[in-house]
C-alpha cells in the first residue's frame, strides 16, 4: 500500500465519502483511535475507510454521525457508497477490488476454480453460465466488464507480488470448450511469467491439505494490518481478526509445502494447455 495520503475525493464516490469522514473527524479534534472508540470496529478498518479502500458499515455510519454531530449525513451517504463500490460485483464482494489494488503481496488457494484475476472472458463467462443461469444478460455483461476492469491489475507497475495456488482439477477438469481452455491456461502462462509472479499446483494424489474445505486470499499492504478473504456460492466475508489471519497464513505457507514446485507446476499447466489445444483442432 502506498505512504499515507489525503485521499483523491474526486475520484470516486468512495474517495469522496472517505475525504469527508476525515474532514469531520479532523474538524472535531478527534484521532482515528478516539472515533473508533465504542464502535467495535478496529482503526486500520476506519483508516481505509477514510482512504476510500473500505465501505463503511451502517452502523459505523450511526456511530460516526453520533460522534461527529454530522446529523445523519454518513447514514444517508453510506448506502451511495456502496453501490458506488459493488457496480458489476456482488455486494459482499465490494471491498475486496479495492483492497487488491492497494496491497502489497496477493496470495490465493483456488480450490474450485480459477482465481478471478486470472480468468478470461470466456473462462468467466462459463462460470456464470453454470453458477447463476437465472442472471439478466445486462447483470451478466455488468460483471464481465467488472471482472475485466479486475485484471487491469497486472498492467500496474506497482501491483501487488502474486503466489497462487491452485487445486489440479481446476486445470483438469472443466466444461469449457477445449479451445476455451486453451485459451485461459495459456492466458494463466502469460501472465505469470511476464509479471514474475508464483503460481504452484496441488496434485490429485494429496487428498488431505491444509485450507481443505474452502477459498483463501491473504493480503498484506505497507501501512496497515493484513486481511484475508474468503468466499463460498453467495456470500465471503473479509477477515481481518490478527489470530485469524495468523492462522490462514501459517496454513497457507503449510500448503506451500505440499504443492509441486512452482516450475513443476507450470509445465503441468503447459501440458493440459497443449492438450486441449490438440482436442480443439481435432475437433475444428
């Protein structure tokens, strides 16, 4: 995460939300420590609120308007942020393009299926197809173009280090079209080895792993505490409880171990590339 700085209120609703907190907190002689008091939300969660990183929870707002004598304006302002924030993602997924812009490293364990910033259009698009076909093709196109805007990430000269780990049948096994597949780990080749990033695969034969059961992104920023997030079928939640995170980071390095070497993964990925590349030219 960058040094410390006024937020850009002109760049978004959020930034903007975010520079009148601190303004009113400022103007009341308040630090981030007195206006966190008694509002069960920690100070790095306030700070990125107030950089614009975070969407402030309606109860935050009732108690900043409380503290601040802002006469609800926070309450009314808070629900414009949000849909600011969630525009092409689900709503309790909001904060977390944000936080991927600001961090430091990216760690990730994809069980299921491929990490959204590794994703193709296609790729993506294949999931909705299976995973929410009730969706109105102007909400499908929303969050195409939002998964797009995601991966602008990787064109940043500052973005985060990546270390992914990977399930192998997330490789393996799929019902994209083979040259839709081909496509999409090459798409992963490229991207990994033009940003020098770490990508390993856990093979078939391990049956029992640490983060058995479900998703993990851990990010780590310069200036404030690390967050992990995790996500099931309809809902994740941001983790920021420093126990918590202790205790996905010390499984995260675990599964390190037990996944093949990064350069061993990557010829796995390479072959599967090539495999369905072989299928989609037999079958033109």
């Amino acid at each position: 995460m960058p040094a410390r700085k006024d937020p850009d209120a002109s760049t978004s609703v959020p930034c903007f939300y975010g520079a009148e907190l601190r303004y009113k907190r400022e103007q009341a002689g308040l630090t981030l420590e007195q206006l966190a008091e008694g509002s069960f939300r920690g100070i790095s969660f306030l700070s990125q609120i107030e950089r614009g990183e975070r969407r402030m929870p309606m109860d935050l707002a009732k108690h900043a308007d409380e503290r601040l004598g802002t006469d609800g304006f926070f309450q009314r302002r808070c629900e414009d942020a949000a849909k600011a924030r969630r525009v092409g993602h689900p709503l309790y997924f909001a904060d977390v393009p944000e936080l991927e812009k600001q961090a430091e490293t990216l760690e990730e364990w994809a069980p299921n299926v491929l990490p959204g910033l590794l994703q193709t259009e296609a790729y993506f698009r294949g999931l909705l197809r299976h995973e929410a076909p009730h969706l109105p093709p102007a909400t499908v196109e929303e969050r195409v173009r939002a998964r797009i805007a995601r991966a602008e990430l990787w064109k940043r000269p500052d973005r985060p280090d990546y270390w992914g780990i990977l399930r192998e049948s997330v490789i393996t096994q799929t019902s994209l079209p083979p040259a839709d597949m081909a496509e999409q780990l090459e798409h992963v080749l490229h991207l990994v080895q033009s940003s020098q990033s770490v990508l390993q695969v856990v093979p078939e034969t391990t049956s029992w792993h640490p983060l058995l059961y479900g998703m993990a992104k851990i990010m780590t920023f310069a200036d404030a505490p690390p967050v992990m997030w995790t996500e099931g079928n309809h809902d994740g939640q941001i983790v920021d409880f420093p126990a918590s995170v202790k205790g996905y980071r010390r499984s995260y390095d675990r599964l390190r171990a037990v996944a093949l070497p990064p350069d061993a993964s990557l010829v796995l990925i390479e072959q599967a590339a090539r495999t369905y590349r072989h299928e989609a030219q037999q079958q033109a």
